[in-house]
C-alpha cells in the first residue's frame, strides 16, 4: 500500500478527498457516492485526470467503489486517514489535565446554571 502521504500530496487528490467528503456531509445537497462524471464536473478536472487520482486513492483504500451499472460511484473511506493522523497528533500540543477540568467545569457549571434560570423566582 503507498504511503499515506504520498497519496495525500498531489492536489488534484486532495481536491477529489475534499469534494467527496463535501458529498458524504451532504454540503452540496449531493448524493454520499460521486460517479467520475460529477467529480470532472465539479473540480473541472479532465476525465483522464480524475481517473487516474482515483485509481491512487482507491489503491490507498482512501476511496471505496461501488459499480452501478456502467457507472462507478466512489465513496470516501476516512480509515487510511487515521494513520496519518496518529502521526500528526505527535507534533501537536495536548489538552493538559487543567484544560481538560476546566472545560468539563464550565460544561457543569453552564447545566447549572441553565436548571437555576428554569427555577428562577423572576420568570
């Protein structure tokens, strides 16, 4: 299998994880797969061009490919990302114990305050 950032280094595939991450949230009212013909149409890549990043992210398994047909609908598949993931998050800063308790502080401290204000005498 290619390195993960080997694959994650070419834009036109980074343009194609974007696009089809934008599909799978439904951002663009678009279906969760993207045939080829949608994924040209929408980056204004050639087919050619498309095709051929495709078949990188697909032997990545960074897309998956489901035939319908004569069309090939592709899906993002975000499992080979957590690897490179897990090797970024080495090189950023952690949560601390002390953010970790004031965030949870603040989240009681907000429920409540929001019980108090629905039992306040002035309402």
């Amino acid at each position: 299998m290619a390195d993960i950032f080997d694959v994650l280094s070419d834009d036109n595939r980074r343009q194609i994880l974007v696009l089809l991450r934008q599909f799978a949230r439904g951002l663009d009212s678009a279906p969760v797969e993207a045939s080829v013909s949608e994924i040209v149409a929408a980056t204004g890549l050639s087919q050619p061009t498309v095709s051929k990043q495709l078949k990188v992210l697909r032997d990545a398994h960074v897309v998956t490919v489901r035939e319908d047909g004569q069309h090939r609908l592709y899906r993002l598949n975000v499992d080979p990302l957590r690897s490179a993931e897990a090797w970024l998050s080495e090189f950023l800063p952690r949560e601390t114990g002390t953010q970790e308790m004031l965030r949870r502080r603040a989240r009681d401290f907000g429920g409540a305050l929001a019980e108090f204000a629905a039992k306040a005498p002035w309402r």
